[in-house]
C-alpha cells in the first residue's frame, strides 16, 4: 500500500473519511456543549438576579435573606443539611391543611394536599417558618420530594401510588365527559362517587352544553397562543390603560436531560421560540406536537415562561363565566381547572395537557356535530382579557384548586359557592381569599367594577357577620 506523501490531501472517494466523520461528530458534541453551557448560564443568570432583587444580605450563616411585604426576612435554606427540618415541616404543614374544612374526602385530600405543600415550602408559608414566624424558604422542593417525606408517617402516600390515584380522577372526568356529549343533561357522578371527590357535585344534574361551555372556555384560558391573540386583540385594559398579560407553556421534559441543563425554575424568566428549540433538538422538551404517552419518571412536565406579566385570575374568569353562561358553566370551569391542577402530576403525560386536550376534543366533536365551535374564539380571548389581573381594577388573586374546594374561616361554604352567592347578590362573608390572603370586599368590588365595565348586572357586594371559624 503506497503512503500518501506528507501535505498531499487526500484522494476524493466520494465516500466520507473517517477522519471527517469523528470530525463532524466532534463539532456536533462541542455545539451541544455549548448550547448547555449558555443555558446554565441563563439559569444562573436568572438566579443572580432574584438574588439581587431582594436579598440585600447575608445571616452569619451565610444564607440569603430576602424580604416580604410584611418585613419579615426569608431565609433560603437547602434541603440537603436540613432534612430533619424540611421532613417535619413537611408533614406538619400535610396535617394542617388535612384538617382543613375542604369539600372532598380524605382519600381525595391526601393525593390533592402534597402539591399544595410544595407550593408553601418553595414560598415560606404555612409551616414553613422559623421560630420567629420568619418564612423558610425551600426553593429546590419537588412533589416527589415532599411525598418521600410524607411518605415515612402515611406509607400509602408513595409517589407512584398518589400518581396513579390521580391519574384515575384524570380519566374518570374524560371518560365521564365524552361518553355524554350528545345528552341533554349531565349527571356529575360515577360509581366512585361525584367528579373530582367534589362533594357540591353529589347529584347534581347539568345542562350539558352549558357545562361543556365551561370546560372548553376554562381548558383554552391558560393557553399561550390564545394569551397572546388576547393581548394582541385587548390592548387596553378597562380604564383605558395599556397593561400586561403574562403567559407560558407546560412542556414534557426528558428528566435526566433537563437535570444536565442546569435549568432550575424556567419558569422565572421568558423564553424565547429559538432557545426552546434547542431544547427540543437536545431532545430536553418535547415538541408541542409530539403524540403519544410520555410516562414518568422517565418523563415529567416543567413550566416555561413566555412572557413577563402576571396571568389570569381564575376567580374573575370563574364569575364571568357564571354571569354569562350560568352555575352549570361556572361548574364545567372548575372541573376545567382541577384537571390543570392535577395534571401537574400524573404517571403518564400528553402533550399540552390534560385540561388543553380534552378542551379540543369536545370542540372538535361539537363541530363535527353543529358545524360550529361550542366556544368562539372571541368569546375566549374576552373571557382572558376580562379575568386579566393586571386589567382594571388590578389584583393579586388567583385561587387554587383546593382553595375553591375549602370553606375558608368564618365562610359558610366553600370559595366557589360563595363566588356564586355574589352573583346572586346574597350576602357574604368578610373573609380572606387565596393565597395572597385578599380581603373579601376588596376582590368582590374588584369583581364587581369589572362587570359593570364588561356591561354585565352585577350588584354591588353586602356582607354579613363572619361566623366562628
């Protein structure tokens, strides 16, 4: 074999050499290097920044102190070093919110709960403070964190067991749902019992377009596209003022690939088309598109910021869809939104969601069958901008799923009862909504400005007494 004298190129085979293939594979692996690398810099980046904004010293310890509206210092702490502490809190807080008056079962209690601890231990809330009543705040807490350590007092609270009973309440409302979509009403229960647990459904019976009206307005709300046609087509809000409309995407992640980025919490700050893309060619997120089941723990769902900007508050949409279309819509919206609550966390995920998926299929059956959507797309972009918190009047409310379900203390019933008894003019009680704590006659004059601005009747809100918590 003859040698190739030194500095002559090679002969052109038309076949790729070797020497250009670990070439190019080399380039490949050093451009996804680098496209980590400047993720892990955003992600640091990003959390510099709520550093700066916020955490203006250091305790002796050398744990960053930030500040609440109430001037109460917040102390970030790992879990790692703090076990015994994070453990503790975790179930303390579990036990505290079981014992709350919430309108569901305990079976349906104990797998809803855990994600509601993990929003207070990433906050400083409920049991999450020190000995002072300063927050501590655990800001890498996961659900399956928060179940290992629930786990060790109810054993039934394995996170594949709660996955998987969740799961099943998932299936139950879209099983439930499809299999009734040409009847004139609904009943609002299976053999298990009402929808969801919620005991305010036991025997109900609905109109069933108005109920679906419910489920497709509330299952397109968080949408990002229609967030942005909303923004784009309400510039102003109420006041005439121009305003904000936040919004992101929940998007399937592949664990271990999304662990390797470095990404914390993607949902601080905004992402753009072209930095999800490359996420969705590391094969981190899975495209929007993408079909099929996606099973945990292989797989789970992260959210992505879009835009900066508060979103919407589902209180106000729930009212504007209870004003217009009636509390059999208004009950169809809240179904809606459990389902965006537990989907958080299920064995198996679709791409966009549960709440999205099920909304476009009921649309494109009830097309199919009159030739028209069940919902329009104006009346979603006008149900967004309306329940808008940055709209005028502005708040910070945005009840939960379990807030919705819980009697909150000195109210005779539960918050979207009570949210119906305003509409009906009853009196109410002056109590505390939410997780912002807002007073009840701040957001029902909130609420009621709004739809007098949107041209619906509204009376303004009476009160009565608070009865004993």
């Amino acid at each position: 074999m003859k040698k190739r004298r030194q500095g002559n190129p090679p002969k052109n085979t038309g076949k790729p050499s070797r020497r250009g293939g670990i070439k190019r594979r080399r380039q490949a692996a050093r451009r996804v290097v680098e496209t980590l690398d400047r993720l892990k810099d955003r992600a640091t980046a990003a959390r510099g920044r709520r550093r700066d904004e916020g955490r203006p010293g250091e305790t002796a310890g050398g744990e960053r102190r930030g500040r609440e509206r109430n001037g109460r210092g917040v102390t970030y702490l790992t879990i790692r070093g703090n076990e015994e502490l994070f453990g503790k809190l975790c179930r303390d807080d579990f036990s505290y919110l079981m014992a709350q008056r919430i309108a569901a079962p305990a079976a349906v209690r104990e797998i809803l709960l855990p994600q509601s601890v993990v929003g207070r231990a990433q906050s400083g809330h409920g049991w999450f403070v020190d000995e002072f009543g300063g927050p501590l705040s655990f800001r890498e807490a996961t659900f399956d964190r928060v179940l290992t350590e629930l786990e060790r007092a109810w054993p039934a609270l394995r996170s594949d067991r709660v996955r998987a009973r969740r799961s099943v309440l998932v299936d139950q409302v879209r099983d439930h749902v499809l299999a009734r979509l040409d009847t004139a009403t609904m009943g609002l229960e299976t053999v298990d019992g009402p929808l969801l647990g919620a005991e305010f459904l036991a025997g109900r019976e609905v109109d069933t377009a108005a109920f679906l009206k419910g489920l497709v307005l509330a299952g397109f709300m968080d949408e990002e596209g229609h967030r942005r046609m909303t923004h784009n087509w309400h510039r102003r809000a109420f006041d005439g003022e121009l305003y904000e409309l936040g919004g992101g995407e929940i998007r399937i992640v592949d664990v271990e690939r999304f662990q390797q980025t470095g990404i914390v919490d993607p949902g601080q700050q905004p992402w753009d088309d072209p930095a999800l893309r490359e996420l969705e060619q590391l094969g981190v997120v899975m495209p929007l598109e993408a079909t099929g089941v996606f099973a945990w723990p292989h797989y789970d769902q992260a959210y992505f910021r879009r835009r900066l900007g508060e979103g919407v508050c589902d209180d106000l949409a729930l009212i504007r869809i209870g004003v217009e279309h009636g509390f059999d819509a208004m009950l169809g919206a809240f179904v809606m939104d459990a389902l965006d609550t537990y989907d958080k966390h299920l064995l198996s995920y679709t791409s966009k969601g549960s709440d999205q998926a099920l909304a476009e299929e009921i649309q494109d059956r009830w097309r199919e069958r009159t030739g028209r959507p069940l919902a329009s797309g104006e009346e979603i972009l006008d149900l967004i901008w309306f329940a808008a918190k940055n709209n005028a009047p502005r708040t910070s409310l945005s009840s939960s799923h379990r807030r919705f379900l819980q009697t909150e203390a000195g109210a005779r019933e539960p918050t979207l009862l009570h949210h119906w008894s305003f509409l009906q003019g009853r009196p109410l009680a002056d109590i505390k909504l939410g997780f912002a704590r807002v007073p009840a006659r701040e957001f029902y004059e909130i609420a009621h400005r709004r739809l007098v601005a949107a041209a619906f009747p509204s009376s303004l809100p009476s009160f009565h007494t608070p009865i004993d918590s």
